[in-house]
C-alpha cells in the first residue's frame, strides 16, 4: 500500500467523517438478551446491555434487522420498512434504544434490505395480484418460455432456480434468496422513491448510518440474458459468495446483480445522506473475482456508498499472506474509497473456528485476530460475542433455523452456529440470555467464556479487546494512517502504519509456534509500545515472537 502524506483534518470534518477508522459492533438482535421472556432477543435486551458496548470501547453499533417480517430469513423478509417486529419490542422501544446509544457517545447503523421484500409486503401483495394494478410493476415479473420452463438460467443463492411461479398472473418473479423474498424492480423509479422514503423514515429517527444488505444485488439485466459458466482460474474468489455445494458458484453472476444502473441509485442514495449531518453508508458487496473493482465503483468519487465490505477476510486463510494480499489489492483497485474489515458476522463460521488448527487454544487465537485487525487500515467490524472468543456452535440439524442451512444440510450446516445467543452469565440457565428455552440453544462449551467470567479476568479475551481498542484510540496513525508492508525473512505479517508524524511498526507471528525476525535495514526503532498482550521482544536488531505474538514500537 502506497504511503500519502497526511494532513490532519479540520474539526468539522473529522466529525462528519466519524466513520473514517470507526470500530463498529454488530448486535444480532434475536441473540443478544431476552427482556420479555420469550425466547427471543429483543430492543429492550439491546438497550440494557449498552453500557457494556460503550465499555468496550467501540464507535458504534450496527442492529441486524429488526423490521416487522414474518421471520422466513430471521428478519431480512421485510414487510413493513417502518415499524418494528411485535417481536422485538415497538417504535418507543427503538427511540429509547437511539438515545442510550447516543448519551453513551455510541452513533447507530441499522440494516437496510432493499434488494427484495417479503412475498407478505403489501406492495407485493398488491403487485401479484394483476398485471395491470398500480404495482404491477414493483417486483421483477417475466413469462414463462414456450416450455413453461423459467425466463432464463439465473440462480437463488440459496438453491435452485431464481424464478418462482405465480398462478394468478401466469407469470415468474424473481428471487434472488428465498422464494418468499422477491425482488424489487429497481428499474422502476417509484419503487426508488419508497425505498429512499424509508430510509428517511430512520434518518428522521436519529439513525446515524446504514448497512446495506446485498448492496449490488439491486438491479439485474432488463433483457433477462443467461448467465455463462464460471470460468475457474487460480485464485479466484468466485467461490466466497456460496459454499461448494451450491451450484450458485458455477455460474459467473454477469446479468443477475451488479448492473451499472446500480451507480446512479446510490447516487440518489447519498444525496439523501448528505442531507443530514454526519450520517454514513456501509455497503456488503458479495461479487466474487469482481468484488474489489465493484467495491472501487461504489465508493469512489464521495458521492456514493462512504464504505464497503467483502468476504475476503471472511473465509478460512489466516495467513500474513493473504492479509497483505487483501489490503493490498484493495489499495491498488480502491484510490479514493474506503473499506470496512471484519473477520466474522453473523453468516459465516465464527473465525477462531476457521482460524485454530486442531486442539490449538482459542484464546491466543481470540487475541491475535483482534490485535491485526485493529491494526489495519480501513474501519473494523466486531460480531457481538467474538470478544469473548466464542467458538462456532455444533447444532444438531433438528435444532437448526436458518433455511440457508437446512437446504444444504449435511453438506453445509448454515448460519445457526454463529448466531446462538450472548452467554452472560455463567452459571444461569441458558447463560442467563432467556429464562426460558432460547430461539437457538446456548452450547454448554459457550458458558466457560460468558461474560461473567471475564469481566474481572485481566487474562480474558474480553479484557485484551478492551485493551487493544483502547490502544487504537490513543495512536492516530492506527485509526486513519497510512499503510506501508514490509518485507522481512521470515512469514510474519509486518508493516508501518504513520498519521501526522507518528509512525508505528507492527510485526505478528501467525505461526503456532517461536520465530525470531531481523529487522529490516532502513528501519530504526525509536521505542518499543505495550501494545496489549504482544510479548515481542527486540534484541540487537531482532525481534523474538513467541507463538500468535506481536510487538509494536514507533519508527
């Protein structure tokens, strides 16, 4: 990554741009407490458990839908983009969340889906009804070919066709998801026009950003063409937006999403933003080899998404490789935009599971991921539950909810096991989540980590997150600084991080095992940093790294 000179901003800046190497914690709301005692995490749960977030130490908190929806994807069925789920709790409940957030310096994103509604939308409803009633045209609707066969090749994400037949208008609709998910017809202005006016319902609500589910997903071909076969190549990252055992990854995804018709709507999108003070956009972009350049497109030019996410930290390598492969690719394809990295969410496998080797012990595991990725240039996303350093959950399949992994069971198990509720208190039924039998069950190996715990544990997972991004907080350079990899004998990860004349080293050992690293030549080393549990230690011109260590000094 090229070095810039920095320029320190303007206070007026910095404060709208807030975002800018901002930590976020996602909340899945169905998992994270229990207040009326239903099983079910609620608003309510969210708001109690605030002070905890705020004490982490991070920017801001990102709620998984929350909307009213008949729960066919855990929420991102939505059918009615202005009220709360009765599940989760109502409107006040929203509001009195928005502001504990706030009085606890804690800003508010909340998802957006708006590729696609709930086949129980009434703008859905209304649109299958006919093909000539005022919303006829609100959702992607085509003939069947002379076959009776679907309009074209295209794929749901979550198997089978993308086409699902409707006997009232004799016509397909589109799904990109679960055929109780159509899609919307971007193409059609007035259904941009609902979709910005729900957005601005919440922006009048106090939100302070978005993360827009399936952000290129939007728009698809208007002339219906197939799409050709995916050509494999070497390293390509085709395979990161399904499993290998969903054929979604056989085709190369060229008519079905991210049309360049898809600019402008973000366009009208971030008009909408900049009309309000110190909002931001966070966009995830699930494109495969194209991610990257799709990413460079939506976020170039300050006049469309602030920030995007990729899969690309979210598969199984953790290696000093592939990090500097990723941050530097993005770099190269991405000269004025900004990214948002994350190591795990709420639809992939819990990454101290992905990461650990066999029986390797989880919390040096734990400790490491979070001390690299705070390291990085870009802002970080947190999933509620990793600075505990929860493993992912084995679930038996009659306990599984995620329509996702039931499709695809045994083969794949889903999203379930990384979405089971917080553990909070060790040794309260269910971890002290629900005092009745939860929507997913809290594993017993999940209770030892609880937050109960490791609250006084100065040796927790839980504290060394608190340390480290509190570390981040006091070093400039580490939240908007500039990224420079070095090269070094040995397989570690190494770079300098500089911002307004601070300029920090960073060296990490990925290796389960010691490895000592010559400093490279033209470095000098000014003074050695705590950095919070990296034991490095510099001896003559090299550094000893005990197994999943790091060290850290200034330049």
């Amino acid at each position: 990554m090229e070095k810039t000179k920095a320029a320190r901003k303007p206070a007026a800046t910095a404060k709208a741009e807030w975002w800018r190497g901002a930590v976020i914690y996602q909340i899945y709301p169905r998992s994270f407490q229990d207040v009326n005692g239903d099983g079910v995490g609620d608003l309510q749960g969210i708001t109690r458990h605030l002070p905890y977030v705020a004490a982490l130490g991070v920017d801001a908190i990102w709620l998984s839908p929350f909307f009213t929806s008949p729960q066919a994807d855990m929420g991102y069925d939505v059918s009615d983009y202005c009220d709360v789920d009765p599940l989760f709790g109502t409107l006040a409940d929203f509001d009195a969340l928005v502001k504990e957030a706030h009085r606890l310096g804690l800003k508010v994103i909340i998802d957006q889906v708006l590729s696609h509604s709930s086949d129980q939308h009434p703008w859905f409803k209304e649109s299958r009804a006919s093909r000539s009633n005022p919303k006829a045209d609100w959702y992607v609707w085509a003939d069947p070919r002379p076959d009776g066969t679907a309009p074209n090749n295209w794929l749901s994400v979550f198997g089978g066709p993308a086409w699902e037949w409707d006997g009232v208008r004799k016509q397909y609709y589109m799904h990109n998801f679960l055929a109780s998910q159509p899609d919307l017809n971007f193409h059609n202005p007035q259904v941009q026009a609902a979709l910005l006016d729900a957005v601005r319902f919440w922006l009048e609500r106090g939100v302070d950003g978005f993360r827009l589910d399936t952000v290129n997903y939007y728009f698809h071909d208007k002339e219906l063409r197939n799409n050709p076969p995916h050509r494999h190549q070497d390293g390509d990252a085709a395979g990161l937006d399904a499993p290998d055992v969903n054929p979604y990854g056989m085709q190369e995804h060229l008519h079905d999403k991210t049309q360049p018709e898809n600019i402008g709507f973000l366009q009208k999108l971030r008009a909408l933003l900049d009309k309000y003070e110190a909002r931001t956009t966070v966009g995830e972009v699930g494109d495969g080899a194209r991610s990257l350049k799709t990413v460079a497109a939506y976020t170039a030019g300050g006049d469309k998404l602030h920030m995007c996410y990729t899969f690309d930290l979210l598969g199984p390598d953790f290696t000093p490789g592939h990090i500097r492969d990723c941050v530097t690719a993005f770099a190269k394809s991405v000269k004025d935009g900004w990214i948002c990295w994350a190591f795990s969410n709420h639809d992939v496998t819990r990454h101290v599971s992905r990461f650990a080797q066999g029986d390797d012990d989880l919390a040096p595991v734990a400790k490491l991921s979070i001390s690299i990725l705070a390291s990085l240039r870009g802002s970080i996303c947190l999933y509620q539950g990793e600075e505990l350093g929860l493993p992912e959950a084995e679930l038996a399949f009659e306990d599984l909810r995620d329509p996702y992994g039931i499709r695809f069971w045994p083969s794949f198990k889903g999203r379930d096991g990384c979405r089971t509720p917080m553990p909070w208190e060790k040794s309260r039924k269910h971890g002290g989540f629900s005092t009745v039998r939860p929507w997913l069950p809290v594993p017993e190996a999940h209770l030892p980590h609880s937050v109960d715990a490791q609250e006084k544990n100065k040796a927790s997972v839980l504290a060394h997150y608190r340390d480290t991004l509190s570390f981040r907080k006091t070093h400039a350079a580490m939240v908007d600084g500039t990224m420079h990899f070095l090269e070094v004998e040995e397989d570690v990860l190494a770079f300098l991080r500089e911002e307004n004349g601070e300029k920090l080293f960073f060296l990490f050992n990925m290796r389960n095992g010691p490895q000592t690293v010559a400093l490279p030549e033209h470095l000098s080393i000014k003074e050695v940093l705590p950095m919070p549990g990296m034991r490095g230690v510099l001896d003559e011109g090299k550094v000893r790294l005990e197994a999943l260590d790091g060290f850290c000094a200034t330049a």
